[in-house]
C-alpha cells in the first residue's frame, strides 16, 4: 500500500495543503495556490539548468528557490489589490487569478501548451519528506512567536487585532507571500516528480483538493495539513485494497467528509488532538523575567487629546455635533448622556476605528481620521469595546499575550534557529501578561478560556489585554456593564489606582455613582452635542444635565436597586 508513488504524494499533497493553511491561520480564504504553483512549475522547468550539466541536486535547488520567488512574487502581484476582500470575495478573486494563470500557460508554445512540458524526473520520497518535515516546522515554530500570535489574532477578530496595534494588511499580505512560496514549491516537486507537466495539473480541482486537505486536516494546528494529506491520499488506496474501483466515490467521501467536519469538528481531525495552550506558572517566574521594556509616556498634565467640532454624520443622522473636548495625561474622564447620544461613536473617532465628518481630532499628536487604527494604537491608545472581543478560545493569558504586540520584540526569525535570545523575549512578553492579568486580579485564571470565564471577569480580561501594551490613554466602553456593586467598585478602584500611575482614562459609563466617584472630569453628551463638562460637583449640579440625564438615570438606578438589580444600566446602542 505504502508504495514510493503514495509516500511521495502524501508529502506533496502535505505541501500544498500547507499553502492553505498559511492564509487559513489569519483567516483568509485563496483560492490561488494552483496558479501560484503553475506558474512556478513552468518558469523553474524552464530556467532550471539540466541535471546532465549540472547535476540533480544542485538543478533541483535551483528549480525550488526560482519556483519559491516566482510563487512569492505572484502571491505579491494578487495580495496587493485583494487584501481589502473577504470571505467569498477573495476566494472568487483568487480562484480567477489561478484559471487566468491556467489560460495563459495553456496559450504559449514556451510550455508545451496542452501538451504540457517534459521534465526530468529527480524528486523521490526522501527529497519529498525532507521538504514536508521543514514545512511543518517553519508553522510549528511560528504559532508561539509575536507575528503567529497576531495572526491568531486577526483570524478570531479583526477588529479587536487592529485596536491592539496589529497591522492586519501586513500580516495578511505576509501570510499571502508565504502561500504562495510554499505553493511555487509544491509545483517544482511536482514537475520534478511527474515527468511531464501540463496546465491541467494546476486547475480548479487542484485548488479544490488542497484546500479540502487544509480543513479536513486542521488549520488550528500546524500538523493538520500532514493529517489531511496523509486521509486523502490514503483513501483511494484503501478503495483498491477492498477493491472498490468507482472513481466518482473519493470526490464524493471527500465532499462528505468536508461537511461533516465543517459541521460537528471545526477544527478538522488535528482538533481531536488538544491543542497545547501557553500556560505560566507565576511561581516559576525568576527575577531575570522581567515585563518587556515600556514606552515613554506624557508628563502629568501634558495634553493629550484635542478635539475641535469633531462631528460624524450617517445620512442624514447626526451622530456627534461640533464636541470641543480637551483631555490631559493622567485625567480620568467619563462620557455620559442617555442612550442613542453618540458617546460610542465618539470614542471610535477618538481611536480611530471611525473617521469624522468634519472637525478635528488629535491624539498623541496624531492626527485621526488620516491614520490607520494600528498606527494610532501604536502612538499609545488602547481600549475595550461595548460588546466584549475576546478571542474566546484562547486562554486568558493567551489573550493577553496578543496584546503584547506593540511592546514585544519579534521572535519568529529568531525561533527558527533556537536562539536563546527569542526564548529571553518570549518570557519577558509572558511576564508582562502575568503583571497586567494580577493588576486586574485574574492571575489565578490565566489558564482558563476566554470563553469559560464569567461576564465581569471578560470585561476584566479586555481591560488586562488593553494594558499589556503599556498604553498613555485607555478608553474603555462601558467596563462595569454586568458587574454588579462590590464588581463596580473595584473596576472603580483599579481606574483610579491606574490613573495615579500616570495612565490617562477616558470611558463611557451608565452606573452613575461610579462616573461621579472615579472622574476628574465628565463630559455629557445628548442627541450628539456636548451639552456639559466640567468636574463632578459641577455636572452633578448642571441643571441642563439633570433634565437631560442625570434625574431620569437616578431614578432608573433606584428602581433597579429596589428590584434587587445591582447591574448596570442599559448599554449605549450607538456604535
């Protein structure tokens, strides 16, 4: 059964799954693997020197580097205007690019047209696992590194991966170029393996193939693709040993086998392996193992926010109008004001996950509406989200972990060959997670998913994630929803305790007495104008505050404390 033929396809169909797998991990859908391995077949054929002239191992060498850059270069030619595409956008975008490199191998006489090429045959199984072993360690040393945890990241949450600080384009476009490397490869061993390549080796069903591999193997772990390769390429031999011959019946297994595990095991058959999750234990941290170096912060006072007649409109809906709003470092503001009245909106401008219609916003000295949200991030703003983004089935340390990216140093390359100084790095980026998740008091639960912690301790978790990138403004949208009173006042204690580190807060609350007890400075907003700002006493006393807010939240809190309800009010639904 285990013939040179089957031991060497599993290795190749192993390769090429892992072309899939490298855009599977960040979340991307391609269907460009087989265009980028055909033109890579045809071109290294091509330019490769002759084994006679040359020798097999050295014309095979040459043959992968040519087919890998070529690989590279077409992943780079379709990344560039495709990044912005999504889901079955992207697919059908890269499924046409492939057939478009198809038709354009079959047309020109350079390759044989629909007679394909000759070439000599020097790939066996040795050269064949060699290649697959070094394949599946460049994932494996990936997955625990700064840039494999950000693509964890963007592939859970986009959103929540660009306010950490991730360039999400740049991931996703480096995910692209190591697709298309790894397929440029699978293309040469196949030329070098068949004898004869044609363009129909390199068609829609090619892709289909590879891709079914992919996620009936499992792209949650970097061995799935083996797993995958090794069922698919298995099953019509396990066909002919019973001597079943229908050769309509492997398509169809493997389009059931698809659905099934679409359906009931998502993360295809390596999901059946537990996964190893990034563990710490706290006492095992020496003194050496040190949080990663901080950034430089404002001084106390210094100005951090400026906003001048920021407005965001919808159509014709006013979601914010002409806010003139200054914040400096070290200040605790709150946003308040009745539901609908744009509170959330304006911190998404302040972040830069919305840009205004009008007016300006500087923070950190960037200027936001002109400035993506990884590089305002960058210049030191984090926050939380109304409803929490917690990549959920990472652990609580693990998602902390992400949010180091800003502030840790990149280990992947260094990974790669053992060196001790990504191990040093690595320890740092995990200390610095076990300092925030004890500032928010979930040391104890660093182990648990995300998923498996209760509602309060989610908010908490998001606030940890937020400070591990050693932030100078935190802004976090509504962080005592769900938390009842004794919850409430030690968020209340730990925003004050923070801020007296030099940290400046702005965050959106409906609980009233917390605004009042925690803010230097509260800001109210109705209908999307800034109706009041000023200290607590003076919101508190603002008439125009009382009718617009203050006495019917009141009276809402009372009516809730009187029910026995100690959560908080209604969430902002404006987003």
């Amino acid at each position: 059964m285990f013939t040179e033929s089957v031991l060497v396809f599993i290795a190749l169909n192993g390769i090429f799954a892992y072309s899939f797998y490298a855009v599977l991990v960040a979340g991307q859908l391609s269907l460009g693997q087989a265009g980028f391995a055909g033109i890579a077949a045809f071109v290294a054929a091509t330019l490769a020197p002759t084994p006679a002239s040359w020798g097999a191992v050295p014309t095979l060498i040459v043959a992968i580097v040519i087919g890998m850059v070529v690989g590279s270069l077409a992943a780079v030619i379709l990344g560039l205007p495709t990044m912005r595409l999504r889901g079955v956008f992207l697919a059908i975008a890269t499924l046409g690019f492939a057939e478009g490199i198809r038709i354009f191998i079959l047309n020109q006489s350079w390759t044989g047209g629909a007679q394909g090429m000759s070439v000599p045959k020097i790939v066996g199984p040795e050269v064949a696992w060699v290649l697959l072993i070094v394949v599946a360690y460049w994932f494996w040393r990936q997955g625990r590194s700064r840039y494999g945890r950000a693509l964890e990241a963007i592939r859970e949450d986009e959103l929540a991966a660009r306010s950490i600080g991730i360039d999400v384009g740049k991931h996703r476009l480096a995910a692209f170029v190591s697709a298309g490397a790894i397929a440029g490869l699978y293309g040469v061993l196949w030329a070098y393996f068949m004898r004869i390549i044609a363009p129909e080796d390199f068609s829609f069903s090619t892709a289909i193939d590879g891709l079914v591999t992919a996620v009936v193997g499992g792209s949650t772990n970097f061995f799935g693709p083996i797993l995958g390769s090794g069922f698919q390429t298995m099953l019509p031999e396990i066909q002919r040993s019973i001597g079943i011959e229908a050769g309509w019946l492997r398509p169809f297994i493997s389009g059931l086998l698809l659905l099934i595990v679409i359906l009931y095991l998502p993360g295809g058959i390596a999901s059946l392996v537990p996964r190893r999750k990034q563990k710490i234990d706290v006492s095992s941290l020496g003194v050496s193992d040190v949080p990663v170096a901080g950034r430089s912060h404002p001084a106390k006072g210094e100005l951090v926010v400026q906003l001048n007649a920021l407005a965001k409109e919808y159509g014709g809906v006013h979601a914010v109008q002409g806010v003139d709003l200054t914040v400096r470092s070290g200040d605790v503001v709150g946003l308040i004001g009745p539901n609908g009245a744009g509170k959330t909106t304006l911190v998404n401008m302040i972040s830069g996950l919305i840009p205004p219609s009008s007016g300006s916003a500087t923070v950190l000295g960037v200027e936001v509406g002109k400035t993506p949200v990884h590089r305002i991030a960058a210049a030191g703003v984090t926050r939380t989200f109304q409803h929490s983004k917690l990549f959920n089935r990472l652990t609580a340390l693990e998602n902390v972990l992400i949010g180091t990216h800003l502030v840790a140093k990149p280990t992947f390359l260094r990974r790669l060959i053992w060196l001790p100084s990504a191990r040093r790095d690595e320890r740092a980026a995990l200390a610095q997670a076990a300092r925030c998740l004890d500032r928010v008091g979930l040391i104890e639960k660093a182990n648990v998913e995300a998923k498996g912690l209760s509602y309060g301790d989610q908010r908490r978790l998001e606030i940890a994630r937020a400070l591990a990138a050693d932030p100078s403004v935190l802004i976090l949208d509504e962080p005592a929803a769900g938390m009842n009173h004794v919850e409430a006042e030690a968020l209340s204690e730990l925003i004050r305790s923070l801020a007296n580190d030099g940290l400046t807060i702005i965050f959106i609350e409906h609980n009233v007495g917390m605004v009042l007890g925690t803010c230097d400075h509260i800001a109210v907003l109705n209908f999307g104008q800034l109706i009041a700002s000023g200290t607590p006493a003076e919101i508190e006393a603002d008439e125009r505050v009382i009718e617009a807010y203050l006495g019917a939240a009141q009276d809402d809190q009372s009516d809730k404390t009187t029910a026995g309800d100690s959560g908080s009010a209604p969430t902002d639904g404006r987003a």
